[in-house]
C-alpha cells in the first residue's frame, strides 16, 4: 500500500514535473534575449562621445522595433549600457564583466581611443570572446593590439585612413608642388598620426619643409607659429587633439601666418572645436566619415532600416532637433548591422554571425557595410572618408563644403583670405 | 628675420600670465603655511564663469572680471571658515591632502555640470593682432598681460600701503607678534585665502580666451605655480614674480631656438629650475620657513 502509494505518488510527481517542464519550454524561449554589451563613457573626458554612442544604439533599437517588431529572431532585445567613466581600469572591468557575467552575444563600443585601446586585453584573452563591434576608436594601436582576429569588427575609420584622405583630396584640388607644415603633438593623439600623416605626404610628392612637434597643453604656441611663418609653406597640416587644435586654431588666426591652406584631420567635425574658436574655424578642412549634407541612396533591401543619408538625417534631426553627430550614425549603423545578423541567422552563435557579417553588403547612411581586410585587422567597414572645408555663411552661421571624394563633393577648396 | 624681439615680447608676455597664476598661492603659503592644492580648480572656476557670462549673456570677460574676483574672494571666505580654518595646525599631509581633496571634489563637479567638452570664449581681440616693427603682438596675450599687471600691482600696493596689508605681511612674518601686537590672525587668515582663490579666478577668466577651457586645466597650472613659486623662494611675492619671468623666459627661448624647442621647452625649464635650487635651496628670494 506504502509502496504502490508512493509509485502512485511518484508517477503524479513525474508526469505533473512534466507537463511544467513542457510547458516551460515555450516559456523559456520567449524569455530567451539577444544581449548586446554597452560600454559607453556617460561621464569623464569621454562624455560627449558616450552621449553620442548611447543615442546611436537606442535609435536603432527604436528604429527596429517600429520597422521589424519589438523582437529580432523571436528573442527580446536587451542593451547593456555601462559607463566606462572615461576610465581605461574601468573599461578593463566592464569588459569582463560583460562577457563572463553578463554573458553578451554582442560588445557595440566603446568610444574614444584610450578607453577603446583599455578594451582590447580582456576581450582577447578570453576563448568565448563574443563578437565585437567598435564604432569609436580610431588610433591604430587599437588595431595592431587586436590583430587579425576573427570575431573584430572596426566599423570606424582607422587614423592612416584619415592622411590618405585628406592628401588624396589635397594632391586632387592643388597638384603636389606644394610645399606643407606639419604640426604634431607629443601626446597620443598627434603619435598616433605623424608617421602616417608623414608618409602621405611624402608618397603624394609634397615638399615637407616644417616637420615640428608641439608640447600637448602648452601654454604658448607663437615660437613654433613664428618657425611656420619662417617656412612660407603653402599647407599648414595639424595633427594635435581637440584641446590643442582650438588655442592653436585661435593662435594661428591671431599669428597672420598668410598660410593659404589650413587642414585638419579629426577636430573641426567636432561642434566643441566649432564652438570653441568662433569665425577662425573658417577655411579649415577637416576629415571625417560622416557629415551633414552627405548623399548615399537609400539601401535597395532595408530602406526602413537603412533610408539615403539625407532621409535619415531628416529623420535624426526631426527627432532630436539636432544634426546627427559622426559617432551616433555609426553607432546606428553598427547596431542595426548586429541585429539584421541575429535576424538573418535566427542564432546568436557567435560563429554564424561571424560568417554573416562577413557575407553582408547595405547601403547605410555612413556608405557601404562591407568589411574589407585593413592594414592588420581582418574586419573593416565605414573607412570612406569625406574631406570638408569649413565656411561662413550669408546668414552668419557655418557649415561645411564637401569637397572630396568627388562623388559627394558639393564645392571646391578655397584658399583663406590672408 | 631676427627673431629675438619676438621671443623676448612672447616670453614678458607669458611672464605676465605665470605671475598671476602663482602669486595667488604664494599669498595663501606666505600668510597660512598651506600650500592650496585646490588652486588649479579655482582657475578652472574663474574660466568657466567668464566663459558662462560671455556665452549666455554676451558679458566680455574683462567686464566680468571684477565681479567674478569678488565671488572668488567669497569663495575663498566661506572655503577657509568652513574647511581650511580647522587643519591650520594640523600635520603638513592632513592640510595636503584636505586641499587636494577639495580639487578633485570641484574637478568632478564641473565635470557633471559642464562635461568635459573643450571649451573658449572669443571675444575679438582674442584672435587679432597688431605688428609693431618686426614683432607681432596679439592683442588677447597682451590684454591678458595687462590685466596681470593691473591684479598684481593692486595686489602689492595692498600688502604695501593698507591696514590690511601691513597686518597681513605682520602675520606672514611673525604669526605670535602678530597675535601680541592685537592683529586678529584668523580673519587674516580668511582675507589672505579669500585673495589668493580671488587671484586665482582672476587668472581663470584671462586664460579664458587664451587657452582652452576645461575640467581638467587646473592641475597642469597648479604644478606650473607651484614650480614657480618654489623657484622664486616660498611666501615672496618679489621672488614669485622673478620665478614666473625664469620659467617664461626659459620656456620661450628654448622654444625659439632649439629644433623641436616646443617639445623641450618645459622640460628644460623644469631643468633650470632644479639647477637653481641646488645653488639655492631657499629659490631666488625665499626666506628659511619655519614649520
């Protein structure tokens, strides 16, 4: 009696264990996430690059939802967002904790250089490493440290992209016999670039005459404007970061130098350099991978995801009642990449969406997704850059003239008024 | 081109701006005894206050200046009765690590507040220039120069000619006479540091529309004043001025006349430095201090 009891008993407690077994599976499955990691710097040095990150990813996640449903592949979509603070032993924790406790499918980020290049070791030194795409950083440190691995996709322009640019469109509008000054700090930024910036130059056939380093913070630039002076150089070419650029800008206004071309590389896309120097901004250029005004066509596939450059920054603008920043349309871009391969693939494994970003082409607002081999890396997308010169207009504000390549140039390059 | 009336203009110029840069802190050491770790964020202060003014409501950081001097000096006040006043006698490191503690403190705020974006005001004059022989004066370093002297010469006359003056250079030189002769040292005390951060703000909304704006300027300063400071000799305004007139005339010159000089430039300056205070432990025109 015990005993056919208890397998009575037993039998009950088996089949009822079960039937919620079975009906737990269903139930586990909508549970089941596609996890994308976060590191974005909301506070620190890196804000506005956080910032920018952080509206990037959230966009396309609203952007899918209102196009595709509130799910990719039947799974929920879940964001990570963590704050690097700016801090590179921060992002080295982030990192780990993404990956060995929060388990990511997906790492989208992070932004500036430093933190991005803090990335690298503990993502790498893991075996279950997920896939991991960078937006941000752009110092080739960061690609010589990752090397060619498998599961790196840099979908940002590396630092040699922006000098064979900017002197691709500098040898197109004024031919090569010219002379050029080169300015560099002696902080990471401007060592991450002088070589490169260097060999361009050189390769192009320009006649280097001033190849000086200045000191990152210094209080005074006149004595290293006055060797420019001394130069006649027909290119005055900075290489510094966005601190430096804006008392040098400033300087070089106030200095009278007469020098008939001003080129930049990074800073004058930015609205804090723009902010901060006022009409010397004028008659710079500056290289970036996305600008205002840009005109890709919209993707033939995904034209919901993936609308022209001019629809989407009508879209972003209306939205945000702001023009979209270089790193929000990356950070778009990149998501919706992520997603459209989880979708495709209907896995989160990481070798099937490996495969596919590899196979994948879209016309995105930021150009075309397709990964190529660079230098080192394996995976490199978003290098096509668009060179721009800075100018006031009737109306008293300032814009930028597209000026290379010549498929998207809107005007010519001016030399500044001596 | 002969280039030594540029450098030798450049380098007065940027002598200007370090004298008011650490006359401030040699004030707060020469009278308290503590050197203000916090001082670096005082210029930040005064160089986001003038970049608000100028920015939201059009104010040319030469009108803010004196208003934004009279806050620092309040500042300065409501800093030492509430925090400084009560490590005065406590050990060297306590008082250090209070004043660094107040930077950071006010570093992170600004942060919050303001992020760390690059900022500067542009007030016109700071990108025109006028040439006068064969030298280029730009009128932003000049006017800067200007406003140095003005702060400064006050400054002296103050410590010369005034009550206060006289009583704070009483208490600079001997804290117990001062006390027996009926001088009340702590209200002393809180002018001096009130003065020095108003110092301070004052170099702040100078720099304003030289240098560039951020969070993070203050510390770099501050290892710059105190530099200075250290050379000219410790609680010498005469010697502060003489060190930032060293170091400007160091850093410009190397920056004149060797290759790459600009990259040398604080370097080799930081070298002098060293090497006068191996001849001269006290600097220039310090005094033995008694701790």
């Amino acid at each position: 009696m015990r005993l056919g009891g208890s397998r009575t008993a037993f039998g009950s407690l088996v089949a009822l264990l079960g039937a919620a077994a079975l009906a737990g599976v269903p139930s586990a499955q909508a549970q089941e996430s596609f996890k994308i990691g976060a590191p974005v710097s909301s506070s620190g040095r890196y804000v506005a690059y956080g910032a920018q990150g952080k509206k990037g990813i959230e966009t396309a996640v609203e952007m899918w939802r209102k196009v595709r449903g509130d799910k990719v592949a039947g799974r929920q979509i879940e964001v990570l967002f963590r704050d690097t603070q700016s801090n590179n032993a921060i992002t080295v924790s982030l990192m780990n904790a993404f990956i060995q406790t929060d388990k990511v499918d997906v790492i989208i980020g992070p932004d500036g250089s430093n933190v991005a290049a803090a990335a690298v070791p503990p993502w790498k030194k893991l075996e279950n490493r997920p896939i991991w795409l960078m937006p941000g950083g752009s110092s080739d440190v960061i690609e010589r440290e990752v090397g060619p691995d498998p599961y790196f996709f840099h979908t940002y322009a590396w630092s040699y992209y922006y000098h064979d640019n900017n002197v691709k469109a500098l040898a197109a509008a004024l031919g090569t016999k010219k002379k050029v000054a080169l300015l560099y700090s002696d902080g990471a930024y401007g060592r991450a670039h002088v070589d490169d910036a260097r060999k361009y130059i050189k390769d192009a056939g320009f006649d280097l005459v001033l190849d000086e380093l200045v000191r990152e913070g210094s209080s005074d630039y006149n004595p290293t404007l006055a060797k420019v002076r001394a130069r006649r150089p027909d290119i005055l070419y900075l290489a510094v970061q966005t601190n430096d650029a804006i008392q040098l800008t400033k300087q070089i206004q106030a200095a009278r130098l007469n020098v008939p071309y001003l080129v930049g590389t990074a800073q004058a896309q930015l609205p804090e350099w723009q902010d901060a120097v006022g009409d010397a901004q004028v008659c710079w250029t500056g290289v970036t991978t996305w600008v205002p005004g840009l005109r890709y066509p919209a993707d033939a596939k995904e034209p919901g995801l993936f609308p022209s450059a001019a629809d989407w920054e009508k879209m972003w603008t209306a939205k945000y009642n702001a023009v979209p920043e270089f790193l929000e349309v990356g950070y778009y871009a990149s998501t919706i990449m992520t997603l459209l391969a989880v979708e495709a693939t209907n896995s989160t494994d990481r070798e099937k969406l490996k495969e596919w970003l590899e196979k994948q082409e879209y016309q995105t607002p930021l150009g075309s997704s397709k990964f190529e081999k660079s230098r080192v890396a394996m995976h490199q997308a978003f290098g096509t850059m668009v060179v721009f010169q800075r100018e006031k207009k009737p109306d008293g504000t300032f814009g930028s003239v597209l000026l290379y390549p010549e498929q998207v140039a809107t005007g010519k390059l001016k030399p500044c008024a001596s | 081109m002969d280039i030594f009336p540029q450098a030798f203009s450049d380098a007065i110029l940027l002598a200007g701006l370090y004298t008011l840069m650490a006359v401030g802190l040699s004030l707060g050491f020469g009278v308290l005894r503590i050197i203000n770790f916090a001082q670096g964020e005082m210029i930040m202060l005064g160089a986001y206050g003038a970049f608000w003014l100028f920015t939201l409501m059009g104010v040319d950081p030469l009108i803010s200046l004196p208003l934004l001097v009279v806050a620092g000096f309040a500042l300065g006040w409501v800093l030492f009765h509430g925090v400084v006043a009560k490590v005065l006698d406590a050990p060297h490191i306590n008082q250090i690590l209070l004043t660094f503690g107040i930077g950071l403190a006010i570093q992170h705020v600004a942060i919050i507040l303001w992020t760390g974006n690059a900022r500067s005001t542009t007030p016109d004059y700071a990108t025109t220039s006028s040439v006068v022989g064969d030298v280029l004066l730009v009128h932003g370093r000049v006017t800067a120069f200007a406003a140095a002297v003005v702060m400064v010469a006050a400054l002296i006359a103050w410590l010369q000619w005034s009550e206060t003056g006289r009583a704070t250079r009483a208490v600079a030189e001997n804290r117990s006479a001062a006390v027996l002769m009926g001088i009340d040292v702590n209200r002393i005390y809180a002018l001096s540091f009130g003065v020095s951060c108003a110092l301070s703000v004052a170099t702040g909304v100078v720099v304003s529309f030289i240098l560039t704006i951020t969070p993070f300027m203050g510390f770099p300063m501050l290892v710059k004043a105190i530099a200075i400071v250290i050379l000219g000799g410790l609680g010498s305004i005469a010697g502060t001025v003489l060190g930032a007139f060293a170091l400007a005339f160091a850093e410009t010159f190397v920056s004149y006349y060797l290759p790459e000089g600009s990259g040398w430039a604080e370097g080799i300056a930081f070298v002098l430095i060293i090497g006068i205070l191996l001849v001269r432990p006290r600097g220039i025109l310090g005094q033995a201090v008694e701790t």
